[in-house]
C-alpha cells in the first residue's frame, strides 16, 4: 500500500512545478527557471502485460532558452535492489517516446536510503558499461534545516519539502513550527495545500502530531481539511471544552517530549484551564521550553 509520506514526497511538484528549479541549486546545478510545467500522464505501460508507473511526471519548458525536458519524479521509502533497473527502463521509455531529455529526482526521508539511491548504477561489462544512472536525489542529506520564518517565507514549497525530507529529524519539532508560523500571514489558498502536504508527508511519524497540534493552535486561520478534522474532533468531545482539553493534553505531551518536568500542581494547573486563547500559548511555548515556568511566562 502507496503511504501518504510517498505520494507528498512526489505529488508536491504537481503542485508547485517550479520547486525543482531550487531543489535543483540545493543538489548543486542550475537547471534555470522554468516558463511552464505540464503534469503529464504517469502509466508507463507497453502494450505487453507488463505495468510500470513513474509516481509523477513533468513537462518542464524552460523560460531562458525555450527547451523543454521530462522530470520523472520518485518517492523512495526503502533500499530496493529492482528500482535502478525500473528507473532506466523508464528514463529510456520517456526519450522514445517523447523525444524529450528526461530527468530522474529521488526523494528520500531517510539517509541510508538517499545515499543508496545516489550511487551511480551500470548496464553492461564492468569495463565497458552502456547506460550508467546518475539520478538527483533529495532528502535529509542535502536537504536545508529550516528554522528561520523569513527563509520559510522566501519559498514555503521548498520549506515543506526540506519539513517532509527531514520527518526523522531530531530537530523536526522547530522546523515545523518554523513552518507553521510562516503560513499564518499567507493566504488561504496558499496555506491549505502546504497544511495538508506536510501531514501526508510526516506520515504516522511522532512529527505527525505535533504538526496537528500547530495546526490546532489557530483553527480559524487554519481552512484545510486537516483542520476541519481537528475541528470535528474539538465538536465531538464538546466544543470549546473539547478544544481547551486537546490542547491541554498536547501542551503537556511537548513538554514530556522536551523532557521537561512537569509537577502534579503544574499538571492541574493545565488541565484545569479553559480558555484555548491561554492554552495556545502555552502551547506554542511548550517545544522550546527549559521549564514549566517558561511556558506559564507572562500568562
């Protein structure tokens, strides 16, 4: 079964084509800015009973020089021995029948995997080899650590990529809420598919919840269908109340993830509160708090 993290480490250029023109300089070329992308059909298939699907495939037409070129687009979870092979028949089967320069990106959330998909794979005599597979790969290797607002906001689809490559992070907790802060100032439109790719991205990884628990701080920014989900939750268990208790239990869950100590007075003093105003801040204080007093600062 295809999880959610593979199909936003792929489908993210569907959304935002010109990413890759700065994946492009993160992995040290310049491939230039393109005029437009076009998402192409992804089905591979011969007419044979032999079915091979790229996860996504792009027509980039750049806007400097007029060429155009493939990108083909994969989202690799694991080491697996058979893809090299797959990933040459695709590149082969692209420039025959498109007539088109194809390109391969592999995206990767884990560095074993990054690295392994990185290493040059041959066809033919080890002396005299016909086809060698030099794929571009991103992942937490080579990937930017984005914890500042402002570099977030310069390009919050690179941001969300380097978020989803670095899910394992040990430093995922400020990166996502580096990015979560990014998105309050930005229009719906723009903020809504970044919510959304980013918890497809995280997965079932513990950085999962914390980004819900970003996300619920402010539900009435927040217009994507993951916040609508939160918000159904918060009506299930008694709207406000419900909310005030979600928030309180996530509060103290970052602080023990922080590894901060929590006393059975602090612990009342949280639960027992029910304003979501004060709770939200409490919660936005949690993950960088040394202390329970850092978070109860200034009320």
């Amino acid at each position: 079964m295809v999880s959610s993290s593979h199909e936003a480490m792929h489908r993210i250029f569907q959304e935002y084509p010109g990413l890759f023109s700065r994946v492009s300089e993160v992995l040290g070329i310049s491939i230039g800015s393109p005029a437009s992308a076009t998402v192409m059909p992804t089905d591979l298939t011969e007419n044979r009973p032999l079915e091979r699907r790229v996860d996504t495939l792009l027509r980039i037409d750049m806007e400097d020089d007029g060429q155009s070129y493939l990108l083909a687009i994969e989202a690799q979870g694991k080491k697996d021995p058979e893809k090299p092979v797959s990933w040459m028949y695709y590149l082969s089967y692209l420039q025959a029948k498109y007539k088109l320069p194809p390109m391969l990106l592999v995206v990767c959330q884990d560095r074993a995997t990054a690295e392994w998909a990185a290493q040059p794979y041959s066809v033919g005599h080890p002396q005299a080899p016909v086809l060698t597979l030099r794929p571009l790969v991103a992942g937490p290797h080579n990937m930017p650590v984005i914890k500042d607002v402002a570099e977030a906001r310069k390009d919050l689809a690179l941001a969300t990529l380097a978020a989803i490559t670095h899910a394992g992070d040990p430093d995922i907790d400020a990166i996502l809420k580096t990015l979560s802060t990014a998105l309050r100032d930005v229009p719906e439109t723009v903020a809504d598919p970044i919510v959304e790719l980013t918890a497809q991205g995280l997965g079932n990884r513990p950085a999962a919840q914390q980004w819900r628990n970003l996300v619920a701080v402010d539900l009435s920014f927040y217009k994507s269908a993951l916040s609508e989900e939160i918000r159904d939750e918060g009506r299930a268990e008694g709207r406000d109340e419900g909310r005030a208790e979600g928030i309180a239990r996530s509060v103290l869950l970052l602080l023990g993830q922080a590894g901060v100590e929590v006393s059975d007075e602090a612990r009342a003093r949280i639960l027992g509160c029910g304003d979501v105003e004060t709770l939200s801040r409490w919660l936005l204080r949690a993950p960088t708090a040394s202390s329970v007093e850092d978070v109860f600062a200034g009320k």
